[in-house]
C-alpha cells in the first residue's frame, strides 16, 4: 500500500475548504490545505461578511432620518468612509487569524502559495509536490466581465470595499445578488447610485413579485434603475467616468467609479485540472457526482468552483459531506447528504430579500395547483418614522398536500425571518400548521402565520 504524505489535501481555504479541512484533521485525517490569498476566502475578505458590515453601515442614513419622527432632533451625521475601511479590514484581519488558528488547532498543516494538481495523487504547490490519498479542490469563483470598451476603467466587486476616494457617483451594472446589494449600500452609504440591468427585472430566478417589489423599493429608496439597457462604451474624461447606454435614444452618465456585477466564473483554470483528467464542463466548472467526486474518483471538488448554488453555507453543507463519505461519519450519527431542495438565501438589498422554496411560477409547474397567500403593507414603525417604506410577504401553497412549498418576502430582517421559517419548510410544514402557530405581536413576521385568504385560489398550471 502506497504511502501518501497527507490523506487529504484540500486546494483552497474559504468556506468550503477550511471547513473540509478542519473537520477531516478533527477526525484523525492527516490534512494539508494550500491557499493562494487571504485565509478564509470570498466571503470572509470579499463577499459576505465585509458586505454585511458596509450594509449595516449604510443602514444608518435611514435610521438617522427616520429617528425624527420618534422625537430625536439634532444635526445630520457625517459618514466617513475611510473610518469605515479601516475597521472592516481591521475585523477581517482577526477573522483571518481565527481561520489559521482553528486549522492549525486541528492539526491542519497550511501551505501558503498557488497549487496545481499533477494527477490522482498529486499536488504541487510552488516547486514542492506533495501526495495525498484524496484530493479536494475548493477554489471558489472570481468575477466575470463581459468585453466592453473601456472595460480598463471598470472595477468588481474584490475593489469595492477599498475604493478610494468614495464614490460620489456609482453607476452598477447587472441586475443580480451583486449588483442588488451594492446599489442598496452604496446609496444608503451616500453615492447617487445608478443601476443598468439588460433585463426587464430585477434578480431573475426569484419570485416575480418580489423582483418587481424590491425595484420598487430600491427606486423608492433613491436609486435609478435602468432596465433593458447596455452600456456602449465607457470612457475616461475630466469629469470622471462617462458611460453611454446602447440604442439612438439612450442616456449617458459621468460616474466616479463603474461596478461591474455580472456573474461569477469557476476558479478552474491554471489549476492543470484538464492536464490531470479532471472533467470540467463548458462553462469551466467541476463536474462532480453525488459524492462531490470529479472524473478522477480519488480527486474531490465542491463549492463555486462547481458552480451550483455560490452560497457559503451549501459550501460548508457540501464539505461535511465529502468528509463523512471519506472518513466515515461522526460516532453515532448517519452520514451527511446535502439537499438542494428548499435552501433560504437573502439579498442584502435595503430592504433585504428573504425567499425559501419555489417561486410562484415554478411552483405551478412543480405542483400544479398551488394558492398564493399574499401581504403588502406599511409595517407599523413607518407610521411614525415617515418613511414610505413597504413590506411584501408571500406564501405558495401546494393545494394537494397543503404543504407551503414557497415562502418570500421583502422588508427590513427579511433574511433573520426566513431562516427559521425554512426549518418548518424542511419538516414540511402545512399551510394548517402555520394557522394554527401562534403570531408574536407586534411584529412583522407575525404576518406569515395570519394570512387567512388565498389572493389566488388554487388554480391548475397552464398548459
Ligand atoms: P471561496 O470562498 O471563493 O474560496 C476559494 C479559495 O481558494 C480562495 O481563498 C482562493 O484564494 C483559493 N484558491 C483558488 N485557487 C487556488 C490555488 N490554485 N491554490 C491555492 N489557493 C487557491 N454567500 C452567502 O451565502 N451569503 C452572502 O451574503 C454572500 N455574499 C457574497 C458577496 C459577494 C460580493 C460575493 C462575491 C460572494 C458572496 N457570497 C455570499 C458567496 C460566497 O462568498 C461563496 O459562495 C463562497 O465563498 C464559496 O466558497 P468556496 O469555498 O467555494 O470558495
Ligand atoms: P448573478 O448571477 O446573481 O447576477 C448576474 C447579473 O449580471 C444578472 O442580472 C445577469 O443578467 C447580468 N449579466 C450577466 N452577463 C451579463 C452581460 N454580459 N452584460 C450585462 N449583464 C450581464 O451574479 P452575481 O455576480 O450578482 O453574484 C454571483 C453569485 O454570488 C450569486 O449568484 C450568488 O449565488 C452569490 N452571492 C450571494 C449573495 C447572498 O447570498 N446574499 C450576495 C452576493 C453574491 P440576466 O439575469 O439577464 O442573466
């Protein structure tokens, strides 16, 4: 029997790698995990987390203005935005710490430096090649930018947190998670904030109502949304930044800085994947089957570089799968599988998105006849804060099990609601026992165990 120097070895340390690793050390595995960058990967130094904090940061604008109404009086505030970068990267700078700590705590050996996979049992990092038993490559995803011209003067979103000077005048392009969420902040935070998306709503894949909600939201809230519309041409002038939109009729706009939010690609190349006999599919992602195994059966990949669901919780989902399939589960437990069925996510948006299940058009062809429960109202702090603020909430009912296969809404929290709501959805939750679930009032959330009257009854798909 061959010896190997590690019995796994994981290529990439963000959310799925790390947790891959530390939980395969935890159980005795001997582990090497390589890193290129920062520890911890896109969502701990540029996705998730520093977007949350530049969300709640942005946040307070509102929340000063709306605090008149309940009595607080007083000058404006003054945001400052290199205070702000500099306590963002000062707490991502401890998280990367924590991240090393806790590999190293478990026994994790790190190897900093750029890896490539040699074949099955291969990996080289720099000039040093290293064996291991199994294989796993979590390398993530990086920015995807289509060709335009003057594509040099455009940033994504890896730039945006550290953006100097603050961009007076944003212009985003896209209409997804990305492009949603930086408008909402940036506007929040101050920039007047234009957003060109090539379609006709906003985050396709989601609810209609919601896509249609949120836009008037965001809109409401100051942002100008520009739909079916591309940018030409982008080029640089002594005013800033001057982007002209496609079409005879079309609007120019001089920015300070252009955000491009078009998508994501695998991180799959210069890794020798192909080289190795690893299948990558057209778009350059991993393919993998049900136990998260490429091509080659010793070799393993999950998270964005296979380009299903780019959320950092379905990337921690997925590791402890594999780790269970390689190692066995934990002692007494069942072996782990994942789920793709029912997985909440939120948009940070100002208000935030938060959806569970179906959209009602995937609902009806899912289940045919399904009834649609639906809120719009002005939550009760906006009778005093003057904002004109309004939240929707939305429920999708199978009418043959009576099951809520679709649950969405739009307002402040969205994400910190639905999450407990998807608990219920995964127990298969009916529509009877969110009746009968006492609501907690006053509250907004209480909205979605008192919907009584379908908007829409039950009506069978359209053939
Ligand atoms: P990553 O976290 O991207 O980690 C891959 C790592 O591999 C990186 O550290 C990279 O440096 C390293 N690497 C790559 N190639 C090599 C190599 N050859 N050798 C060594 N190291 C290598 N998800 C949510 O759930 N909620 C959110 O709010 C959210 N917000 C986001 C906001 C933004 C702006 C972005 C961009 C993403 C956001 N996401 C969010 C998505 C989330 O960040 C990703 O789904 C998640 O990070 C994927 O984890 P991963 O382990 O697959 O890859
Ligand atoms: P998305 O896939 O969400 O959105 C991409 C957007 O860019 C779409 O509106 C798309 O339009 C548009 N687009 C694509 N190509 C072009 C082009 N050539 N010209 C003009 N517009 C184009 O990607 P994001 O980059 O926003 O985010 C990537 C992923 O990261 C998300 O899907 C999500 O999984 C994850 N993420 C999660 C977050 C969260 O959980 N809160 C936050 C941020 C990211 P169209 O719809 O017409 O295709």
């Amino acid at each position: 029997m061959q010896n190997f120097d590690f019995d796994l070895f994981v290529i990439g340390g963000g959310s799925g790698g790390v947790r891959a690793a530390r939980m395969a050390a935890q159980r005795g595995a001997r582990v090497a995990l390589a890193e290129v960058a920062a520890m911890g990967g896109t969502c701990v130094n540029v996705g998730c987390i520093p977007k949350k904090l530049y969300s709640y940061a942005a946040h307070y604008a509102e929340a000063f203005e709306e605090s008149h109404g309940f009595g607080w009086a007083g000058e404006a505030p003054i945001f400052d935005w290199e205070v702000l970068k500099a306590n963002r990267a000062r707490e991502i700078t401890r998280l990367n710490g924590i991240y090393q700590g806790l590999l190293l705590g478990a026994g994790v050996t790190i190897l900093t430096g750029w890896a490539t996979l040699v074949d099955a049992h291969n990996v080289k990092v720099e000039e040093k090649t290293y064996t291991a038993k199994n294989i796993l490559i979590a390398t993530g995803g990086t920015p995807s930018v289509p060709a335009v011209k003057g594509r040099e003067h455009i940033v994504t979103s890896d730039h945006m947190f550290d953006l100097t000077p603050f961009p007076k005048r944003l212009l985003v392009v896209g209409g997804g998670y990305i492009a949603c969420e930086f408008a909402s902040i940036f506007n929040g935070l101050g920039s007047a904030v234009a957003q060109v998306h090539r379609g006709e709503k906003l985050l396709s894949g989601f609810d209609d109502d919601v896509r249609t909600f949120i836009a008037g939201e965001m809109a409401r809230s100051g942002v100008n949304l520009q739909f079916n519309s591309e940018v030409a041409a982008i080029t640089k002038t002594a005013q800033g930044l001057r982007v002209e939109l496609k079409g005879a009729d079309a609007r120019a706009f001089t920015v300070d800085a252009v955000l491009y939010a078009t998508g994501r690609v695998p991180n799959s190349s210069g890794l020798c994947l192909a080289e190795a006999g690893v299948t990558l599919n057209p778009k350059g992602a991993v393919e993998v089957n049900r136990h998260y195994q490429t091509s080659l059966p010793s070799v393993y990949a999950l998270g964005d570089v296979t380009a299903r669901l780019q959320l950092t919780p379905v990337a921690l989902g997925e590791a402890m799968v594999v780790v269970d399939h390689l190692l066995g589960a934990a002692a007494g437990k069942n072996p782990r599988s994942m789920s793709y069925e029912f997985v909440p996510t939120a948009v940070f948006t100002h208000p935030n998105i938060g959806t569970v299940g179906y959209s009602e058009a995937d609902a009806r062809k899912e289940f045919g006849k399904v009834s649609v429960f639906r809120a719009d109202f002005k939550a009760l702090k906006h009778t005093l804060s003057g904002s004109g603020e309004r939240t929707l909430m939305k429920l999708l009912v199978d009418d043959a099990t009576d099951k809520v296969v679709g649950l969405h809404m739009v307002g402040p929290d969205a994400g910190e609601i639905v999450q407990g709501f998807a608990v219920a959805m995964k127990a298969g939750a009916t529509k009877a026992i969110f009746d009968s679930t006492i609501g907690i009032h006053p509250t907004v959330a209480e909205e979605f165990v008192t919907m009584r009257e379908p908007v829409k009854a039950a009506v069978a798909a359209k053939a």
